[in-house]
C-alpha cells in the first residue's frame, strides 16, 4: 500500500543527494546514504510480490506490515532531510554574512576609486605605474566583489532588464554554472541508518512469510453463485438498456459484451434487466447466470454454468463437450462482477470454434483489464442523470405515493448529491425510510448534510468500494488516494495533477525513453481508464481519453480516500477549528485546509506547530479564494509543497525562502518576486498567479534574472511578468513547460539556447512600434530549434498589420515535432497557414483573435494529416475550402464569433465527428446542415446563438451515405 511509494520516495531523495551538483559529501556520507540505498532495492521487488496474490486472499495482515514498513521508512527520511536542512541553513547564514561583508567591501572600494584619472602633469612619472598598479588592484577586488553568481541573491533589476558587469577575467564556469555548493556530514546518522537496515531486513522476511501463507477471505458474499437476485423494476439508464438489448438479439456471430463502470453504478442491474427481458428470454432458450466475485475458479464457474443449461450438479464435466450439445441453439451466458481476466480466458477457450458463433457472453465488471478487448466490445456504464435519480430515489423511499409537494425541493437536492451513483441513492433512501420523519426541517438538514445521514450512507457503501482500491497494484495506491485532497465539485486538471505527482517522488523510472511526467500520465490513465475510479469531466475532443482535460473524484470516492489517508497519516483534510486541535493531526505529512481562515486563529497555528509541523512535508489551501492575506509561517521546516493559489498574497512572503525543501510552491500575489527566491534551489514546480493583471504604465514587472540559477526547476508558470534572458550562457536543461510569461522578442531569441528540453512553451509578446515582421520570423525561426517541443502557445499583443508582406511565408518555421499549436494576434494572411499545415504531427490547433486575417482560407491538397482538433475564435474568415485530402483525422471542429463566416467543409474520413458554431453567422448553420459527408460517417452539429434575449441552441446529426 502506502509502504511501495514511500520507498520509491526515500530512493529518489538518496539517488537526488548522492548525485546533486549542489552537495559536496563528506565521508562517510556517500556509504551511509549506498547502506540504505541497497536495501530498498529488494524491498521494493518484495512488495511487488503482493500485486501477483490473486483477488481471493485476505490483506489485512499484510496491510498492517505495510503500514509498519512505511512507517519505518518515513522515520528515517525525516531524520535525513532534517539533517539536510540544518545544514543547508548554516550555510545560507554563512553566505548571507560573507555577502554583507563583500556588499560593504565594494561599496568602500567604489567610494575609493577615483571619478576621473588624475590630470597627467600633476602625477610624477616614476609614481604613475605605482599609481595604476593600486588602482587596478582595487579594481579586481571589486570585480571579485562584484561578480554576478555571488550577487545574484542580493541584487535586483529595477523596471529594466538587469545586466551584470562585462568581465573579463570572470570563470564561465561560474557564470551560469552548477551555482551554489554546499557541504554535507551525515556522519552523525550512520548508527540510524544501520539499525534501519537490520530493521527493514526483519520487515522484508515477515512480509515475504506473510504473503505466502495469506488466508483465503472470509467473506461469505463472495462466494460464487448462480443468480438468485429478485425481480425489480430498473430505473434509469433506459438508453443503455435499449443499446444493448439490440446488440444482443441482432447479433447473430459470437459476441462479447463488457459492462464496465465503478462499484455501484447500475452494472449488475443493467445486465439483470436484459437478461430478463422477455425478448431476450424468448430468443434464447438456454441461458445461464453465475456471479463469479473476487473468491472464484473457472471450474466452479464452469460447474454453475452446467447446472443451469443442463442440470448437472455433480461431476466436472467438460463445458465445451456438453455445448456441442446445443447444436445451432442460441445461448446466453452472463458473467456478473469478473475481478480476474483469467476467468474469460478460460470460458473463451473451452468452447470450440465451430460453436462459438451460438455463444453470447456478457460480462460485467469493475476493471477493464479483467476482459478480454480484442475480441469483444466495451460499454462504459453511466452515472444517473439527475431527473433518473430522483425518480430512484423516491421509489425506494415513498414507492407508488410518490414525493409531498413540501418536500420536493429537499428531495431533488438530495438526489443530485448522491451524484449519480445508485448504491448511494439506494442507500440514502434505505436510511430515510427507516427514520420514517416528515418533518421538513430534517429533509433541508439531509439535503445540507447538516446530519449523519450522508456519513452513515458513505460509511455503509465503503464497505462494497474498498476492495476496489484494496486489491489495486501498489504504485497506483498512492497516486489514487491522493486525489482525495481536493474539495467536492471540483475539476482537476490532470497537468496540475501531474506536477503535484511528480514532485511527491513516488515515481521511480527505470526507462529512458520514458520522462518522469509521461510515467505518471499513464498511470493516471490507468485508474481512470482502466480502473474506473475516477470520472472524466471536461473534454477537448469526442471520445479519445487523452483529450479529457480535467478528472473529478465522486464523492463517495472520497470518503473512502480521507479516511485511508488519514488513518495511514498520509494527509487530513480539516474544515472545522476542532478538527486542528484533535489528534488526528498528529504526525500527518500531508495538511489540507477547506477552511483557509483556519491559519489565521492562532489556537488552530499552535496546534499545527506541536503536532504535525516537524513531519509536514504538504501544506494545501483548497477552501475557497480568500482575499485578504493570511500569514503562512515559517514552522514547516520540512515541507516540500505549498499549494497557496487561493490565498491572496499582496507581497511574497519572505519567511518562504526559510522552506529550503521547498519542490512544489503555487501562490497568488501581485507583489515583486525577491532577486532571493534563487535560495530555493530544490524547487521543480514554481506557479505564481496574480489577483489582478492591472499593469502599471511604464513600470513593468520583471521575473527576477536569479531564476536562471535554479536548476531544478522543471514547470515555470508565472502571469504577467516580463522574462528576461540573461547575458551570460545559463540554460535550464531540466525546464519542461515555461507558460503564462511575458517576452519580448529579444528575449525569444536567446530562449532557445536556454530551455534546450521544453516540451510546452507559452508565452505573451508585446509588440513596440520598432519591431516588425522580420523580427517576428526570426522568433519562430529560433523556437523551430527547439527539438523537444510539443506544445507551443503565442499570444502577440499590438500586432503591426501589413497589407503586404515583404518577405515569404517559408520564414515561418515551426518544430517539426509539434503537436499542440495555439496562436493569437498575428493578424498573418491565411496563406501562411500552408507552413503550419505540413506539420507531421499536429493534432490540436487553436486560432484566437485574428491570428490570421482574410476572407478566404485555401488549404493544400494533403494537409493537416493527423490534425484532430481545430479551434477558430474571432475571425473575419467568410469562406474556408480544404483541399482534397486535407482534415482526414479532424474529430471536433468549434469556431466561435465568426461573424462573417458563410461557407466552410468537412473532408474527415473518421466515423464520428463534432462541430460546434457558437455566435458566428446564422448563413454558417445553413452551410452545416448541406455538408458532404463521406460514407460511413456521423456529424453532430451543436450551434449556440446568444444575440437574442434568450440564447437558442440547435442540434442535429448528419449522415453520410451508406448509414
């Protein structure tokens, strides 16, 4: 469980250590961290032991090992890091007082230094060398003073961009180079580190006897057993039921179905109603229901199959040998709750081919890599809408009467926040009919949740969701429990979910080829794809799961997240004051606060400091935007990320830069960054957001020049300040995505050099009226050396509009890499598009207020071959004519404020597609509704007008012929 990822994380912060270029280690510090570093090693494999137990045995004994090894593990880490962070603060106190010295140094040496040189007659010419040796003595110690790496925490560019002096003598290593160096003793913790080996030896071999010798579960629900449900009218998902029936009875080859979806939303229920249909009953005559669960063996599911089709009870019997029996007979075969894909295998393989083509199978599960893929088909089970779940919901709990009038609004909040899912309808139902109160007071406090009722519904269904996450492999336990951080209704973005992973080190990657990022990407996708733990909310394009942008946790979900995490001390979420004083807190590595206002009551602070603030490694801010400042504190010595973004910060707080193991830092201020924030040179992840973007006129706001010597650094996300590049070689070879600054074009082209590894660049560039369009060539010129770059976003502010051009739209070079193109304000003749167009392997494309003028778009035979996504908003665009074999791959077309758009075209060959017109010319839906389709192809067309009083929104489907 929590044990697999607090190894990976020890291994990557000893692995960090070892090999930083920032740390000098003295002996025996590299043996003592290599000592710890070899025993996890096989532990790690030890653990990996448990993913390949199957679903059947018990955890619980292993379980509460698992917690004992992290725990273990957690203890020593602490007392590492607190070892590192004593002495990286000596250090930091002793440069600070050295800098002083060298700041008033210099300040003396310049008063010395004379204005002028000396009128020549007045000096004798025997003393003149004397005097020129003295003065450039003072000159190179003032140079030596004055060097910019050992200024570069104390001075700061003010409104312009900031240049050190031009030196000669000065090391280009040390320009630019590994920055800070800093000694570190682990001596003291050699004793720690040894018994904390022989420890975890004794660990690994209780773990390893614990997991051969697990017991099988006791669970008697488990059991396998043929279906003994009760007939009950289904309530809801009539278009999934309808769907499927007719998949079932028209289909007349083999077929296998697959409901997947997570625990408690309908599955069992849908696969009943069909399965007991009348139709389906009448077109198959022999038909057989077995609920395998987590506990069964094909041969018993065999064995339940044979009973029912042909009433053998004893023997074992070949299944295949007794179905070639049903010669031409249609059968059906359900399968309820799979947990393992080993059982459809073996049903698969012991029918005969010839008989296949009269077997149906349905299967229903929570996993969707426990079916087979390749040779069936997938229904993703929905949640219930709401009007479906208030119907559900007042059936159970007032049957054929039907919901009071008084209690209807009640009710229907009731409904929508169970969210969807019908083991919680039901079983919030289940309680409020055994209360049997009318009183109207208590349905407003139910729908509230100002009482028990939603608590004791989510303890009661916890009991059927857990095994879901018991029996998850171990590297993506962690991760999912994580995701209960973040506060009900709220969309998570998977970027920002990405960058919080990576930085926890729980990732450790073995494969080059593979970034850090793309390893957590894909196990996100696997909970949420795979798994079905966690929903997709906001999407970029029709079904392709890459493309969703956001993922949110159902509430049920959560509570079972909260209460793991919280019992394992992983993280507490608090809301109440209470709830920082209990001791619950106590020893927590993660806080999270749905209150903000909690931090500034001093009791709740004091709290914190006792309790947690010596192991808190995570401190979030998740309660609503608050806007007045509220003091963070400096008493989280180990913390590692501050998640502040809804904070309102009128200046940087100073006492951060005390956080030295800081490597995740979001806040919200409008104030200057400090040249200082280069103190923080663990950090990877740096997001500043500002309250307001009011810029003041001729004060422009720069990002402090230091940022070139964090060298860690791999997210950079800060508005509405100005980059500058420095003058001397630096690059930051770790810098994966750089977005939300602002650059002028001399800072673009020395961007290049700087940032070799960026993979998503965003950038804001303001115009003068001394740039011009060659200028702007030569940016795109320099971002097309950018080998690694796959997402680019420019936005140009006072674009210079030229009728005509004077130079060829080949200067316009991109990567050839690029997948994710987004422009805005170039105000460039549709022609150029022919550059961007041939592009191998761009997918999204996004064009915003007139990145290309004209009333006419003409594409190139062949172009845009792998584009999916396009996207136009603001445009004076009236007629777009792809050419022949342009747009075959394009998914999604939204074009938005096009208000002269008259005639545009679908050429995508794909079997579905989506266009979306939001306020363009009412000609534009005319257009939509005589597009030419290819065959075998759909088009959903959605248009929305908002110039009337009331918007009006128009959908239609579109065919093309041969469907």
């Amino acid at each position: 469980m929590t044990a697999y990822c607090a190894v990976n994380s020890l291994r990557n912060r000893i692995d960090y250590i070892l090999h930083s270029s920032h740390f000098i280690l003295v002996d025996p510090s590299p043996y003592i961290l290599e000592l710890a570093y070899k025993e996890l090693n096989p532990l790690q494999e030890i653990l990996e032991k448990l993913d390949r137990t199957r679903t059947s045995k018990s955890r619980k004994k292993v379980n509460a090992l698992d917690v004992r090894i992290k725990d273990l593990i957690w203890e020593f880490e602490d007392l590492l890091e607190s070892l590192l962070y004593q002495q990286i603060l000596s250090y930091a106190d002793q440069v600070d007082e050295e800098m002083k010295e060298r700041v008033w140094e210099s300040q003396s040496l310049m008063e010395s230094l004379p204005s002028q040189p000396p009128p020549q007659p007045q000096i004798p010419f025997e003393s003149s060398p004397s005097h020129q040796t003295t003065t450039t003595s003072r000159r190179r110690r003032l140079l030596h003073a004055l060097k910019p790496k050992r200024l570069l925490h104390y001075f700061k560019p003010k409104g312009r961009e900031f240049n050190a002096p031009s030196l000669e003598d000065e090391d280009e290593d040390e320009v630019g180079g590994e920055g800070i160096r800093i000694s570190i003793d682990l001596q003291c913790l050699e004793d720690d580190a040894r018994s904390f080996t022989e420890r975890l030896k004794e660990m690994e071999e209780e773990y390893i006897h614990e997991v051969d010798n697990m017991p099988q579960d006791d669970d008697k629900d488990q059991s396998i057993s043929s279906r003994t449900r009760t007939k009950s009218k289904m309530i809801g998902l009539s278009d999934q039921f309808q769907e499927l029936k007719e998949d079932i009875i028209k289909s007349v080859y083999f077929q296998l179905i697959t409901l997947v979806g997570t625990a408690g939303v309908g599955k069992t229920a849908l696969a009943q109603a069909v399965f007991e249909d009348p139709e389906v009953m009448s077109h198959f005559k022999h038909r057989a229901w077995v609920t395998v669960g987590r506990k069964s063996r094909f041969d018993e599911v065999s064995r339940a199959i044979l009973a029912q089709m042909f009433g053998i009870t004893q023997g074992d019997g070949e299944l295949g040998a007794y179905l070639e029996r049903l010669v031409r007979k249609k059968c059906l075969i359900v399968l309820d709750d799979v947990w393992e894909k080993q059982i459809t295998d073996s049903l698969m393989n012991s029918l005969p081919d010839i008989w296949k083509a009269y077997i149906h199978i349905l299967v229903t599960t929570r996993d969707t890599n426990a079916t087979s893929r390749s040779c069936g088909s997938i229904m993703m089970v929905r949640f219930l809408k709401e009007e479906e779940s208030k119907e559900l919901l007042c059936d159970k709990v007032f049957g054929e009467n039907g919901c009071p009038f008084q209690l209807d609004k009640a009710v229907t909040k009731i409904a929508k926040n169970c969210e969807g899912l019908p083991l919680m309808i039901v079983t919030v139902a289940d309680i409020l009919s055994k209360s049997q109160i009318t009183d109207t007071r208590y349905w407003e406090d139910v729908a509230e949740m100002r009482n028990s009722v939603f608590t004791d519904a989510y303890n009661e269904i916890s009991k059927v969701l857990f095994p879901s996450y018991d029996y998850l492999p171990q590297y993506l336990k962690m991760p999912f429990l994580y995701m209960g951080v973040f506060p009900p209704d709220y969309d998570i973005p998977f970027s920002k979910l990405t960058n919080m992973l990576t930085t926890e080190g729980w990732f450790h990657n073995t494969k080059k080829e593979q970034s850090l990022k793309d390893s957590v990407w894909h196990c996100l996708m696997e909970i949420c794809e795979n798994r079905n733990l966690v929903l997709f909310s906001k999407r970029i394009s029709y079904k392709t799961w890459w493309t969703y942008k956001t993922c949110r946790l159902h509430s049920s979900w959560r509570h079972v997240c909260r209460g793991e995490a919280r019992k394992n001390n992983f993280y507490n979420v608090l809301k109440k004051l209470v709830e920082g004083l209990e001791d619950g807190i106590k020893g927590q590595h993660c806080l999270c606060l749905e209150n903000n206002l909690l931090f500034s009551i001093n009791e709740f602070c004091n709290s914190m400091r006792l309790n947690c603030a010596s192991s808190t490694r995570s401190l979030l801010f998740y309660g609503p935007y608050h806007q007045y400042p509220i003091p963070l504190g400096d008493d989280f010595k180990l913390l590692g990320k501050l998640d502040a973004l809804n904070l309102r910060l009128f200046t940087f707080p100073t006492e951060i830069l005390t956080l030295i193991l800081l490597k995740y830092l979001a806040l919200t201020c409008n104030g200057e960054l400090p040249t200082t924030i280069s103190k923080l040179f663990n950090l990877r992840i740096l997001i500043i957001h500002q309250h307001n973007n009011i810029r003041i006129c001729g004060a422009p706001s720069y990002v402090p020049i230091q940022i070139w010597d964090m060298k860690e650094l791999e997210h950079i996300e800060i508005l509405g300040k100005s980059l500058v590049a420095p003058y001397h070689f630096v690059s930051l070879k770790k810098l994966s995505t750089l977005v939300g600054v602002n650059a002028s074009i001399c800072t673009i082209l020395e961007l290049y050099r700087k940032v070799p590894c960026i993979r998503k660049l965003g950038v804001q560039i303001e115009l003068t009226p001394y740039d011009d369009h060659n200028d702007l060539m030569s940016c795109f010129g320099c971002v097309s050396t950018l080998e690694c770059l796959e997402t680019l976003k420019c936005s140009f502010i006072n674009p210079v509009v030229k009728n005509d051009h004077a130079f060829p739209s080949s200067l316009m070079i991109f990567p050839s890499g690029l997948k994710k193109l987004h422009l805005s304000g170039m105000s460039f003749p549709w022609e150029y598009m022919d550059v961007i167009g041939s592009l191998p392997s761009l997918e999204v494309l996004k064009l915003r207020a007139y990145a290309f003028r004209g009333s006419k778009w003409e594409t190139q035979e062949k172009s845009f071959l792998k584009l999916e996504f396009l996207f136009i908003e603001d445009s004076d665009l009236v007629q777009w004519k792809p050419r022949s074999g342009s747009f075959p791959s394009l998914i999604y077309l939204r074009m938005e404020h096009c208000y002269k758009l008259e005639e545009f075209q679908w050429l995508s060959k794909l079997e579905f597609g989506e266009i979306e017109l939001v306020n363009c010319n009412p000609v534009a839906l005319t257009c939509a509704k005589q597009l030419q389709l290819y065959e075998y192809t759909a088009l959903e067309v959605t248009a929305t007008s908002s110039f009337d009083e009331k918007p009006i929104t128009i959908k239609f489907r579109r065919y093309g012929s041969g469907r």
